[in-house]
C-alpha cells in the first residue's frame, strides 16, 4: 500500500507538468488569436468585400431600371444602378491614386458622388452605354476634389486649369521618353495652351505651401508674415503725410501774401477750388480774355512751385512720390 502511494507521489508531477504544457499551448494558442485580432482594419479591404456583393447589370436590365429612374424617378432602380457599378467607381479612383497618393476612399467617395449624378442625368434612349456614361462624371468629381484639395491654396479654378494640371506632368514625362526636352515652348504646343499658363501651372505644382505663421528659422522666433510687404500705409507714412499737410498748409497762407487780389481770387476760384469756375467766367469779371488768366493761371502755379523748393528742403522729392503712386 505505501509502495503503490510513493509511485502514486512520483507520478504526479510528470502530470502536473504535461497539464502545464497543455495549459501553455492553450496560452499561446489564445494569445496567438488575440494577436490576429489586433490586427489593423483595412477600410477599404472591407469596402471593396462590400461592393462585391452587388451583382453586375445586363445591358437590358441597365436600360430598364434607368427608364424607371427617368420616367417615374424610382428610387429603387437609382440604387440599384449606383450599387452595381461602385466596382467602376474604384476602377477609376485607381488611376487617379498616383496623382493623389493619398486615401484612396476619399477619390472614390467623390466618385460615387459623381455616379449618383450620372444616374440621375442619363437619358436611356440615346443608345448609349451607362457605364461609358458615368466614367465621365465620376472623373469630373474625383478630378474637381483632386483639384480642391492638392493644397491649401487653390491652383485651379477653371476648367483649363484643372485639365493642364491633369495632363502636364504626363506630357513632361512623355517627351522625357521621347527623347525631348520638355520647355515651356513644346509643351504648350502640345496641350494647345500659352507658354505662361505652362510655366505658372508648373511652378505651383513644385512649389509648396508655407504657413505665414511658421518661424522663418528653427531657432527664430520671427515669422514670416513679419517680412511680407503690404499696401497699407504704416504707422511713419501717416504721420509723415499729415506734417506735410499742414506745413503746405501754413506755407501757402505765407505764399498768398504777395499775390494781387486778381492773382487770390484766381488761385482760390481755379486752382484751388472744387468747383472751378471757367476761364471765360473769370476774364467777364476783370475784363480780358480767356487767354489772358490761362496765363495768369499759370504764372501762379509757376511761382508757387519756386516759393515751395525754397521753403520745403524735400517738396521735390515728396511730389515725384505722389506722380509715381
């Protein structure tokens, strides 16, 4: 009895250690499954799973269901049609992707966009293949959104613009294999476009955007807006203009003192006044021609020219100033 209990004793932990074994590989087993579950969910593995389940339309169901859609507006039959050709929605999407190089499911949301309207426009009756059809509005709504988001600032906004942005880079590449050097000249020879839209569309397309906020340097705290110029006046113009204003002010109350009382009231009712009389009106006033106070007129603007070089060191430089602007 005490022989069969010690044999009893020493099996038991070659037991214990084979339920330890099988306990382990369950572990693993387990932590193998948890790990396949962590896996990274695909959107658009599980996207396309979804759309695989729509069946293809025949060429008569195709034009059955969009008489359906055109005559009664049957919504049923609209959905049929875009669910059966989301596959040519991703279709598409995929040659755009080397443009976009970004999430795909975004071309294709704005494809499908693009399909919805097709079904809605399409006439059934002018023999004409749907799926041919919507390619076009599909790659309308990809292209549009491709343009729209290429960066922050827009770089096409008309439809020329949106189809050199298309086809330069491809067109740049064809001559490279070609054999061409792809200048400006050829290339709007090619795509029937002028020299300077090529060369504007070409520089925004290697160009980046920069945030105005972000610092000029790494270790700066300048920004670069700091350094943009801008068509308001500053703080020291203003100032500047309104001291001149009213030195040229005082300067010619100094200067009508030695004008004649003929002299004043030409410089006040002619030179400056808004309301200008003629020089008909003025010569009935003293007697003589019209001639006569042009000359006058004149002689005054001539000498108040002279009387301010004298008085105000930079009146040159401040009235070549104002004819540029």
């Amino acid at each position: 009895m005490a022989k069969r209990s010690q044999k009893k004793m020493k099996t038991n932990p070659a037991g214990k250690k084979k339920l330890s074994e099988q306990q382990g590989n369950k572990s693993r087993s387990t932590a193998d499954a948890s790990d396949k579950a962590l896996v990274k969910f695909d959107p658009l593995q599980r996207y396309l799973m979804e759309i695989s389940r729509y069946d293809l339309l025949t060429r008569e169901e195709e034009v059955a269901l969009a008489k359906r859609v055109r005559e009664h507006g049957d919504s049923d039959a609209a959905y049929t049609m875009v669910t059966s050709n989301l596959r040519l929605v991703v279709k598409i999407a995929l040659e755009f992707q080397r443009v976009w190089m970004q999430n795909l499911l975004d071309l294709i949301q704005e494809g499908n966009i693009g399909l919805m309207q097709a079904v809605k426009k399409f006439d059934p009756y002018k023999n004409v293949k749907f799926s041919y059809y919507a390619s076009f509005w599909i790659k309308a709504y990809i292209l549009k959104f491709i343009m729209d988001n290429w960066r922050l600032v827009k770089i096409g906004t008309t439809q020329g613009q949106r189809k050199l942005f298309f086809k330069l880079k491809k067109e740049k590449q064809k001559l490279i294999d070609q054999g061409f050097d792809p200048k400006p000249k050829l290339l709007s020879e090619r795509l029937g476009v002028s020299e300077r839209e090529v060369v504007d569309m070409d520089q925004r397309l290697d160009g980046w955007d920069v945030s105005l906020d972000a610092p000029l340097k790494d270790d700066s705290d300048t920004e670069r807006i700091e350094f943009l110029s801008t068509e308001a006046e500053s703080a020291e113009e203003t100032v500047a203009k309104k001291e001149m204003r009213v030195l040229l002010h005082n300067k010619i109350e100094e200067f009508r003192k030695n004008m004649t009382p003929r002299e004043i009231e030409i410089f006040d009712q002619r030179i400056f006044s808004d309301s200008p009389l003629t020089l008909q009106e003025i010569g009935d006033r003293y007697g003589i021609s019209r001639e006569r106070v042009r000359q006058v007129e004149k002689n005054i603007i001539k000498k108040m020219r002279t009387f301010f070089k004298n008085e105000i060191p930079d009146f040159q430089s401040y009235t070549e100033a104002d004819v540029s602007d």
